[in-house]
C-alpha cells in the first residue's frame, strides 16, 4: 500500500514545512515524496525539521510541474476546504485511506496522488480540477486552516490505520469488496493512466470548439463540468480509446480532423 | 464534549510547539490548554506559529505542576511510546476519542486530561503512572517519535472525528458524510433521473450512427460499454444537457440534426 502512494507537494514556501512533512510520512510509513517547483530546496531547515526523516528528503522527486509528478498516477486527490463553485466528490481523511487501501489491494501498479497546496492559498482551482477526489480535513469552520504538515500528518495517520486494521483482517481478497470502478479489483480492463485522461480532455475541448459548442472566450464552467464527470467516473483503457474514436469520428464529420492534430491519438 | 478536554504539554522545550499546539487544537475545536513549567512561555515565536490561534495562548493555564493541570479531572491519558516494563492500558487514538465522547456524554461535569511529554524524553514513568490509560500513535516501530504538536493534532483530530460522527446520528447529511456523485447531499445540481439518462443514451446512439462510429448491424459491445461508463458515473441534470448540447451540435455538423428527431430534447 505505502509504496503506491506519492505526497505532491506544490509549491511550498517553506522548506521547514516540507521537513515536517518528511518526517510525519517516515513516521506513517510512507516514504515517496514529490515536490513541485519547491521555493527553497534543498535547505539546511528542512534537513533539521526532518529530524532524521532525511532519507525521505534526499530521494524526494524535485519537478518543475504538476503534471510530471501525476505521471503514471490513476487516481489523484487534492485537500481542499469546502465550498468550491462545482462541488467536487469530497471525501474525509478516513474514507479516503479506505479507498486508497482498496485501490491499492486491487492492483499492483496502482499509482495513488495525494496533492497538498501552498501554505498560504492552497490548491488552485485549475490544480483541483486534475484530481478524482478532494479530501477535506474536517475543521472548524471558524478556524479552519491547518499547517501543511499537519494536514499530510492526519492524511498519513488515517492510511497507517486503515493499513493496521487490514492486517487484523487477514482476509484482503474477499468477494463482499465493492467493485465500482476500474480502479477497483475484478474489472475486466485496466484503468487508465491521468495523463491519458488529460489528452482525452485536450482533445475533447478542441473538438467542441471544432463544432461550435464550446467558446473559449466564454468558457463559462463547461470544462470544469465535463473534466469532473469524466474524472468521477475514472475511465477504463477501453472506454477511453472509444471515447478518443468519437472524437475522431466528429472531427471527420466536422472536416477539422488532422487540420490540428492533437499530440496523440 | 471539546469544553471538557484539557490538553497538558508537560515542561516543553519549543515555545514553536506551543503555538502549533495552540493552532492544531483550534482547528479542531479544542480551547483548554495547561503548561506544565515550560522553559520559555510567553513567547513571540509560539505567537507567530499559533497562526492565529492567539485566543488559545492567552488563556492558556500556566502551572508548575502536574497535580496543579489535573486538579478536578476524573480520567487522565498520557501518550507515551510502547512497551513500558508495567504494562498500562493502551488504547490508540480513534478508541480514546471514543472513550472521551461517552465519558463526556454521561455526566456534564466530567473533565478529562490528556497529556504530552517533553519534545525529546516524552512523559517521565511517574508521570505515565498517573494516567487511567496510555495513548499510543501507531507509529512505524523503525521511527516512531511524532513531533509534539503533530501527536496534538492525530489526538485532536480523532476527538473531532467522533465529535462530528455523533452530530450524524442525529443529522445524516453533516459534512462527514463521503460526497462522490450527485446521488450524495451536497451536491451542487440535482441528479438526472434514469429515463432522463435513457433518452440521452438514445440520442448518443442515433448520433453515433450519423457520424459513422457506429454501425448497429455490427454493434460489438459498443453500446453496453458506454451505458455503463455514463451509468456508472451518475449524471447530474446540467452533465446531462452539456451532453446533449454536444450531440445535437455533432449532429448539426454532420446534417442530421432534425432529420430523425429524438424523442425528446
């Protein structure tokens, strides 16, 4: 389970945070770290705050953009506070390692993100809008934000706990297990990848610009809309490779196909 | 319930880890902190990482003593490490929040304190033995010692936890509740009804066959594998007239739209 699941953080502004949060996951049991365009790093604070966890620091993945450390990844979770314009399937910490350890029995090569934000701002929205799930953890209202390390302690916490509970199980394959997406055990075709997804809806936008439905300079919400329904769904390989056919079909009909090629069919 | 936790932080070295205490026990709602002799306390630099959580330093009980913090309390918990040479009853996390949430719920008056050791030697045996019970984080064996301030929050966040779990028996949409699709309360737009959806997988179809993806003389599975990608994801009401938006456009590009009209638009 543990070595399935990356810590992406974005953008951190301190590296003392990104030391906390190397030594909360070693604690947990959890060791991939990710770092996205990081503002200091490495650096003698995070080494110190790390205290000890310095393994972690030094095979942590430096990247200069998301996509690059979602790579490879089939489900992807982004901690947010509540009340986005769209809602977004929202879960609590606990759920989520329930369905992280799910997901992870299921299939080895099951890759799991968990994105935490900047200290100050979090998550944007566009940066939200790449993940499956968010993950909220619940705060008070009045006082809701916590420290970024604290928040990767309490995701951390919840995934070793759910991990100990399955050992006392000892029954990790049973037949009673939901199945419910691709992601989940007994599907008949693999998921697919999140950066086959977002060629999907790359070339999903450009062909519905292609036949006059979608304005770029009047975006309205549409494409937060049809990015959270496909994500929700967390397509199969095959459904994927169907969808990317009707897009081709549509674009022939539209006489665009090749006009523009899409970097990949 | 949270009126009636103490949390103790015996002889603290860090006055950070005082304001991060601070701070974590306002996200989740606690107020009542007790500093047993901590070695710099007031002091600017628990301020700054109290973020906010002033209030909570302010009104923190300053003591020399740890009879002086326990003073009126009926039951006391000190997180320690494991295997102590006594034994002591040890629960983890999530069963002491149980614990504390009935206690509290049986007698308004009962005042429970949980206790936090030095940053670097943890709780002395005298002061372990005078717990009702120990908490113990479940760590990983190989690097167990949690930062202070993170052991505040995986307990805070546990009391939290059950505090919002017992709101739900009462009220079944509280924001504990998992949010994944329009089905579920919270959701910004009311769920597609199945008749709706059906008229929808019969337009997709028509307009499949218009741009010639599909040819029903030869079907394969195409039509069972899109009803259950679009099934499986549960539509909302504006998903679905963004889709059929989308396939009366395709069908207008390709010179079908109103030829055969769908049952419905």
């Amino acid at each position: 389970m543990f070595d399935q699941v990356r810590i992406v953080l974005i953008n951190t502004t301190h590296p003392g945070n990104i030391g906390a949060v190397a030594r909360a996951m070693k604690n947990m049991g959890l060791s991939r770290l990710y770092l996205v365009d990081p503002q200091e790093f490495p650096d003698p604070v995070a080494e110190r705050r790390a205290s000890g966890a310095t393994d972690i620091l030094d095979h942590a993945v430096v990247v200069s953009t998301l996509d690059e450390a979602l790579a490879g990844c089939h489900f992807v979770v982004g901690t947010s506070a509540r009340g986005r314009k769209i809602p977004w399937p929202v879960v609590n910490p606990r759920d989520l390692a329930q369905e992280v350890f799910v997901q992870t029995q299921a299939r080895d090569n099951a890759e799991v993100a968990i994105l935490f934000g900047r200290e100050a701002r979090g998550l944007t929205n566009e940066e939200l809008q790449r993940c499956n799930w968010h993950v909220h953890i619940p705060s008070d209202p009045e006082f809701s934000s916590l420290n970024l390390a604290m928040a990767v302690q309490v995701v951390a916490y919840e995934l070793r706990m759910k991990y100990l509970e399955s050992l006392e199980i000892e029954a990790p394959h049973s037949n009673m297990k939901p199945m419910v997406s691709p992601l989940d055990g007994g599907w008949d075709v693999e998921p697919a990848s999140v950066d086959e997804v977002e060629l999907f809806l790359e070339h999903l936008e450009r062909t519905l610009i292609d036949i006059d439905f979608h304005d770029p300079e009047h975006p309205r919400q549409l494409m937060a809309r049809l990015r959270r329904l496909y994500q929700r769904c967390c397509l199969d390989k095959m459904e994927l490779n169907i969808l990317r056919g009707i897009l081709r079909s549509t674009q022939k009909v539209a006489g665009t196909w090749g006009a523009q090629p899409p970097r990949s069919q």
